[in-house]
C-alpha cells in the first residue's frame, strides 16, 4: 500500500449481468489483488474484493485467487 489515494472504487456495487461471468469476477479480483477484503470502501477494508470472493464462492468457481504484488500482503 502507498500513501496515494487509490484510484480504484472499493464499495459494493450493485450486482449486473455480467457478475455472473466467470471471467468478468475473475479480470475484476484481478484489479483488487491488492486489497484486503472487508465490508468498508478503501484498500485496507474492500467491499468490492469481499462481493467478489462471495460470487466466486456461490458459483463454485475454482480458478486460482491473483497473487497480490504487494510485500506486505504476503506477511503472515
């Protein structure tokens, strides 16, 4: 994480069509690689990543979670 803003939304969002793609909840987990799930709007509590992890899980989805590239992340 920076100190800079994230240019990224990390609300909820209302659910659409194509949430219900695989390949769109995958390229859009992709973007939240980063972020630590949550039920708040910023990179440390993200909404968005959390709905996401929840629509992976409810269609049984199995494709493998983005590796985050950020270090501190990884820490256990």
């Amino acid at each position: 994480m920076s100190d800079k803003p994230s240019v990224l939304e990390h609300h909820r969002m209302p659910e659409h069509d194509a949430m219900r793609l695989s390949g769109t909840v995958e390229a859009m987990l992709w973007t939240h690689r980063n972020c630590v799930e949550g039920d708040g709007n910023t990179e440390q509590s993200c909404g968005r990543r959390a709905q996401l992890l929840e629509l992976r899980t409810q269609h049984g989805w199995s494709w493998p979670l983005p590796k985050p590239d950020a270090a501190w992340r990884l820490q256990p």
